[in-house]
C-alpha cells in the first residue's frame, strides 16, 4: 500500500509539474503577444506624428505666403485706404477691384 501511495504523489507531482509548465508558457506567450501589440502600436503612432509634422509644415508654408500675399495686397486695396471705410456697403468699383482676377 505504501508504494501504491508514493507512485501517486509522483504522478500527482508530474501532473502538477507539467500543469505549471503549460501555464508558465501561455503567460509568456501573452506577454510576446502584448509587447508586439505594444510595439505595434507605437510604430503606427511614430508614422502617424511624422505625418502630422510634416502637415504642420505644409500648413506653415501656407500661412507664411498667404500672410506676404495679404500684406501686398493690403499695400494696395482701395477698401482699406478709402476715407469712408465705416460705411457699411462698400461702392462695387472698389470692391471688384480687390477681387482675384
């Protein structure tokens, strides 16, 4: 009975060896999984920032020529230069004039 009851112990610590061991590789497998999500993420996010600065400077240069093109244009706009400029309905000659041709 005695060695009947130690053969059950060892397979009793096999199972339970072999049970840890399953376990101990789905956690580490998990943790590859989260650390490539991880990573995953953080390349789309880098490609996503470089995007976006590389719109900011788009929109920057944009700014900067439509800034000099009002600033030449303001030089010259018979709107801003009339002495009657409160008056609320501008004449049409002077308001076509500053239009885009």
């Amino acid at each position: 009975a005695y060695v009947f009851q130690g053969h059950e112990e060892d397979d009793r610590k096999v199972r339970r060896r072999e049970k840890n061991r399953v376990a101990a590789q789905r956690s580490r497998k998990k943790q590859t999984q989260k650390a490539d999500k991880l990573h995953e993420e953080y390349e789309s996010l880098e490609q996503e920032n470089t995007s976006l600065k590389r719109e900011i400077g788009k929109l920057t240069d944009e700014m900067k020529h439509l800034s000099e093109v009002l600033k030449d244009h303001e030089k010259i706009c018979p709107l801003l230069h009339c002495t009657m400029n409160f008056v609320t309905v501008p004449r049409p000659d002077a308001l076509t004039s500053c239009l885009p041709r």
